[in-house]
C-alpha cells in the first residue's frame, strides 16, 4: 500500500488516481490493515495515523460518514491513551487534532447535521484558543465559514473573521492564512451590500498573493493571486469603477502571460480569468467580445469536465447510496470492474461526445431561452407603460369632464335661484292685482303680460347671445381656464362680458340681475383670481 500510495503524497486522496482494479486491491489491504489495529500493542502513533489517514482518506473521496467513523476513532484511542504519549509526540499531533475537528465539523454540516457541527467547532476553539500556532486563528476562520456557507449567519461570521484575522496579523504577520481570512470578509461585505470594504481587501490580496509565497512549498500562490484580481475586477465593475477595473485586469493580464506565471496557470484559474474578462466587456458594452469570451470559457469548461463528470457520476451513484462495509463495498466494486471490462474505447469516446454534444445544445438552448425571456420581459413592461399612459389620459379627461359637470350645476344653481327671485316678484305682482280695484287690474295684468313676454324674450336672446359670445371667446375661455381652472360658466361668461368692455348696468341687464349681485358676482371673482386691491379687475381681463 505504502509503494503504490504513499500516504505522505496528495495522489493517494484523489479518487482518479485509482483505477478500479486498484480501487479494490486497496480498499481490501486498508480494511484489513484495519482489522489488524486492536491487536497491535503499543505503537500509539502507529495507530493515530491510521485512523487519521482513514479519516482523511474517505473524506477526500467524498464519503463523509465513513471519514467520521475514524475520526471518531482517532478522539476515541487518543483520549484514551494520551497519558502512554510522549511529550513531543503529542506536540505532532496538535495540529492534527485541530484539523480533525475542522474535517469531522465540515462532514456534519455536509451531511446535514448543523448542531452537531457546531458543537465541533466550539470544541476545536476551545482547544486551540490557548496555543500560539496558525492553526488557533484557522478554529476561528473555519467557524466563521460555517457560519457563512451553512447558517447564513453574515453577522456572527463576521465576528470570528475579523477574530482570526486579528490574531494571525499580530501572531504571523506574514503568513499566507492572512490571504484566506481577508478573503472570507471581502465576501461577507460584498453579501451585506458593502463592495467599498470588500474592495480595499481584495486589493490588498492582490499585491499580497504577487509577493508572499506559501510556507510550505515556498511558492507564489499563483491560483490565488488569479481570484484576488479576478475578484478586485469585479467589485470595481459592481461599483461602476470602469476604468480602474480595466486597470486592474491589465495587470492582471501583464503578470500572467508576461512572466514565469504563464504556464504555471490551472484551468480553473484560466476559467477565473475569463470569467472576468467577460464580466468586464459586458460592463463596457462590448457585448460581442463578451459573447466571444464567454464561448471560449464555455469550450475550455466542457472539455475539463466532460469525461469527469462521467466518471463522478458513475462513481457517487453507484457507491454513495450503499453503506461502506466491507462486503457491500467489495460487491460495488466488483460489478464496477466487470463494466469497465464491457466497456471498450470506442464506447468511451462514444459517450464524451454525446455527453459534449448535449451539453452545447443545452447551452445554447439556454441562452436562446433567456433572450426570449428578456424580450418577452421588455414587451410585458412596455405594455404596462401604455396602460398607464392610456390610464392617466383617461383619468385626465375624466377629472376635466367632472370639473365641467360642476362648472355647468353651478351655473344652473345661479340660474335656479334667479328663477326662483323672478317668481317671487311674480307672485308679488299678482297679489297686487288681487288687491288692485278692477280699472287698475287691468293696467297690473297689462304690466304682467309685458313682464312675462319680456322675461321669455329676454332668456331667448340671452342664451342666443350667449351662444355667440362662447363661439367668439374660445381662445380667450381656453387661457382663462387654463389659468384658473376653478371659475363656474357664469364667471367666465362675466369676465368675456367685462372684455367686451360693457358697463356694470348693461351687464347686470344681460345677465338679469341686479346692480348689487353684480357688485357681489365681481367680488367673488376679484377673490378667485387672487387680485390685489390695486389691481383693477377690468384692466386684468382686458390684459389676459
């Protein structure tokens, strides 16, 4: 096992490292080198990294309950044995135990028990909070993610940021972990709506990611210094800062492919890369260059994952819903080598390209059903937009329609109530006559018949004056209630009268109203005008 993979080397924890014929020669060797343990005496160390390496192992190959089985083992013989340790091979493992808390807390919350994932962070905090190592500030940093990705929790995630992040600036002011935490509270604040925060600390990583090499393997973090700038590009675009994200991506782009960096960039970094570059012609217009980008990023993505996604299916499907003990998993395994024997390289090549092929159609159907989507959005809003155009028309016209119904009921008002004093002073005149003697009846009954004739002939010519005068003032009608849209039909008719320029009595005559209405008629159209007792209110009319 320790010839074919080493457990010191990261190939063993990939699960494409293994063929199926290996995949079971090693799953079968490390079971029974699990059986073997409980008889081994002594050999503390021994033991611990086994069930570490076990923990580990299944983790990364994306079983999360197997891996805490053994973790579990590992807490359980360590406290159990702790006091047979020597003091310096508990100091080894202190890291270890504050990663396997962070690993069996992660396994929870992917599993879907968040309190108990909790609960394993607190016990790492607890543990680590009193050491003085990188691995205290990553407790922190590791339950702030929790709190982020699992909870949603922004603000309390937060809090154990910005704790992590103080401790490793005052403890390791020049470890590469400063990279990670600042990382986690640019995201944080681009979530709470702040990007001028996360800016100056994406801004930060990209300088700091171009000098600071990783502690390990005492290189530039190369993947990480693309997603600081990618990520800095983005935010200026979010804040409409144009010309400093072009800035920004230009330098991006120099140190890429102008140095040693140039072949050393993975295909997810390149994926980052273009991303941006697309985001950024987008924010320029440059739709067409943007569609070109996005092309291209669409190629390199469907050729790195067309034959791993076949491979991961096959693989989560046929052995994630079965329990992991041994004699399940050596079926699984056993039916999984006899189909990789049917299958032979035509059939393989067969399937990435139908599998290729699918995925471009699915895009693009994609992408066409998202057009149509917009264009149907901006028809659906434009439509809305007449409605409330034709709406508000239709409200203005009602409301003017109302404010003349009013105008016109005033004006019969006006008119009712003058009847109203003419039949008054006609049933006046009548008991006159019932009180006259019989000669002067006839002359009262002579004077009543003329008032009456004249009365009717008057409303006659009146209204046909009126008719007349209406037709002649319209423009004059049109600005007057343009400006005063709150006179009545008889103020209106007043104010035409008073530019014609009659006098008080020939108006008081026309409109058949005494010289005192009239009087009162003037004033309350003085007061509808808003006129000053300077202003004379035929000069007024006459200017309008």
């Amino acid at each position: 096992m320790d010839q074919t993979f080493p457990e010191d080397e990261y190939k063993t924890y990939k699960r494409e490292s293994f063929s199926e014929q290996q995949l079971q020669t090693y799953l079968s060797q490390h079971f029974q080198r699990l059986d073997l343990l409980p008889y081994i005496e002594g050999r503390h160390v021994f033991k611990i990294n086994n069930y570490l390496h076990s923990g580990n192992w299944f983790r990364q190959l994306g079983f999360p309950k197997e891996s805490n089985k053994w973790y579990k083992k590992f807490f359980d013989y360590y406290n159990a044995h702790e006091q047979d340790l020597k003091t310096f091979e508990r100091d080894s493992l202190v890291t270890m135990i504050i990663f396997s808390h962070s690993i069996l807390a992660e396994n929870y919350a992917n599993m879907g028990f968040l309190d108990s994932a909790a609960l394993e962070h607190k016990k790492n905090i607890k543990f680590a909070k009193e050491l003085n190592i990188i691995s205290t500030p990553s407790a922190y940093n590791n339950y702030g993610l929790f709190l982020y990705w699992n909870k949603n929790e922004l603000d309390s995630a937060l809090v154990y940021f910005n704790k992590a992040y103080s401790l490793t600036k005052r403890n390791f002011p020049n470890h590469i972990f400063l990279g990670s935490i600042r990382d986690n509270l640019a995201d944080i604040y681009l979530e709470l709506d702040q990007p001028e925060k996360a800016r100056l600390l994406y801004k930060k990583n990209f300088d700091f990611y171009l000098k600071t090499k990783d502690e390990e393997s005492n290189q530039l973090d190369i993947p990480r210094y693309i997603s600081a700038g990618t990520q800095l590009v983005k935010t200026e675009i979010k804040l409409n800062l144009l010309n400093n994200a072009k800035q920004t991506f230009a330098e991006l782009q120099k140190n890429l492919f102008e140095t040693e960096f140039k072949n050393k960039i993975s295909s997810k970094s390149r994926l980052e890369f273009l991303k941006a570059q697309e985001d950024l012609f987008i924010a320029q217009n440059n739709y067409e260059a943007a569609y070109k980008v996005s092309l291209n990023r669409n190629r390199i993505k469907d050729s790195l994952n067309a034959i791993s996604k076949i491979a991961d299916r096959k693989w989560q499907d046929e052995l994630n819903t079965i329990s992991l003990d041994r004699v399940a998993l050596n079926f699984k395994i056993d039916r999984i080598e006899k189909e990789n024997k049917i299958n032979n390289q035509r059939s393989k090549l067969w399937i990435v390209s139908l599998t290729s092929s699918l995925v471009l159609i699915l895009m693009l159907s994609l992408f066409l059903r998202r057009r149509q989507h917009i264009i149907n959005a901006k028809n659906k809003q434009l439509l809305a937009e007449q409605e409330l155009e034709l709406t508000a028309v239709k409200n203005t016209q009602l409301k003017s329609e109302i404010e003349s119904k009013q105008r016109d009921l005033s004006d019969f008002a006006i008119n009712l109530t003058q009847n109203q004093e003419w039949a008054k002073e006609l049933a006046e005149k009548i008991k006159d006559i019932h009180k006259a003697s019989s000669n002067e009846q006839k002359s009262l009954l002579a004077d009543l018949e003329q008032d009456i004739k004249n009365k009717t002939e008057v409303d006659i010519e009146t209204k046909d004056f009126y008719e007349r005068l209406d037709k002649l003032s319209d423009s004059f009608y049109k600005e007057l209630t343009h400006q005063f849209p709150n006179l009545s039909k008889n103020e209106i008719r007043l104010c035409s009268l008073i530019r014609l320029k009659m006098d008080s009595r020939s108006i008081a005559t026309l409109q058949n109203i005494t010289l005192a209405s009239l009087n009162t008629s003037r004033y309350r159209l003085r007061k509808k005008l808003n006129l000053q007792e300077n202003i004379d209110l035929d000069d007024f009319i006459q200017n309008i």
